[in-house]
C-alpha cells in the first residue's frame, strides 16, 4: 500500500515534539518577516529623512531658523534633525553663560549630539538581535525535531521483526522537514540581519560625519 508522503500528511502525522518544533520554527519564521518589513522601512526612511536635512543644512538656511522650525515641531524628531536639535540646543544654552569660552561650549554641544546619536543608532538597531538569533538557532531546533523524529522511526524499526524500510520512510521524512522549515526560518533572517547590519553602519556613519561637520560650524560661531 503507497504511503501518502505530501509535506502536509507528513506535518500532520508528525510525533508531539516533532509538531511543537515546526511550530515554533514557523512562528520564529512568521517574527523575523514582520521585523524583516518593518526595518526595511525604517531603514528606508532614515536614508531619505538624512538626504532631505542635507540637502536643507547645506543650502543656506540660517541655523536659528532651522532649529526654531525643528523645535516647533509635535512629533519626536529623528535622525540628523534630532541629532542637530540637540547640539544647536545646548550650543544656544551654553553660549548664554558668561564664564565658558569657545572650546567648552562647542565641546558641551558635541556631548549632546553624540548622546543623541547614540540613542538614534539605538533605535535603528533595535529588533536586529532578533534576526541574528533566529538565523543562528533556528537550524538546530529544526536539527533537533530531525533527529527525535529518526530517532523514534528507528526505534519503531529495532522493535519490529517485519519493519522494512517503507515503514520508517515517514518518520525519517517527517523529521527531514523539521530540518527544511527550520533553514526556511533561518535564511531569510541571516540575509535581512547582514544587509541591515550594513544599512546601520552607513547611516550611523552618515550621522558621525554630520556631527563633526557641524561642530567646526559651531566652532567658528563661537569665536565669533
């Protein structure tokens, strides 16, 4: 008699631990999709939101205009906005005391934007643990659903004297796919981990070079 071996006869018919180890790979897979979507558009948004304020700084705007436009705003701002809000803030504040001269103030700014941009690669990094680990573990859960399941089929195999190999090809089979859901989960989540990883490091580099940039802007106000 043939023996139905589609993926879902296989996934059905799989033992507990088996079935507890697809799902849980299928809902790690189901996880790292939604964050996998959603850091692909805040990653978009920050690239775009950076190119904008560049091309806004270094067109002229007059400082003060721009951070009184900036600190009008309701919403929380991100990115090189809030980065420069924060310098151009405490560069203000510091530049109101008498006993500070041009180094300390520019310095005092300098802590506040790096403060800033240390929360604002915080943000972008955040949920990317997740992916790292999922893509690193989610192999071996599926290893372990692969090897209980030939365990178990080899076991029904030692305790039959009639067992043949189509007897244990389910098993094995079934177990094989805990193995296949298991990369499924953990691909994805590797390649989405290294590309944003990446995405990261050039806007985070972005945001460091800004601060400098605007640091010998604030430094030459200062003196002045």
């Amino acid at each position: 008699m043939a023996t139905d071996l589609s993926i879902i006869e296989l996934v059905l018919k799989a033992s507990l631990v088996v079935k507890l180890v697809m799902a849980m790979l299928v809902m790690i897979s189901m996880y790292s999709w939604v964050i996998i979507l959603y850091k692909r558009s805040v990653f978009k948004k920050a690239r775009r939101a950076a190119s904008k304020f560049e091309q806004l700084f270094w067109h002229g705007t007059e400082l003060s205009d721009l951070y009184k436009k900036l600190s009008s705003r309701r919403e929380r701002l991100a990115g090189m906005e809030a980065i420069f809000e924060a310098g151009f803030r405490e560069f203000v504040h510091l530049r109101k005391q008498k006993d500070l001269d041009a180094m300390d103030i520019v310095e005092g700014a300098q802590r506040s934007m790096r403060v800033a941009l240390n929360r604002e690669y915080e943000n972008l990094e955040n949920h990317l643990n997740f992916l790292a680990t999922a893509g690193s573990t989610s192999p071996y859960i599926g290893l372990f659903g692969t090897v209980w399941g030939i365990m178990n089929s080899f076991r029904s195999l030692g305790t039959s004297a009639t067992a043949s190999i189509g007897d244990v090809a389910p098993g094995i089979a079934e177990a094989l796919v805990a193995t296949a859901i298991g990369l499924f989960a953990a691909i994805p989540a590797v390649i989405a981990y290294n590309r944003f990883a990446n995405d990261l490091e050039r806007i985070v580099s972005k945001y460091d070079t800004f601060v400098e940039e605007f640091s010998t802007i604030l430094q030459r106000q200062a003196r002045s």
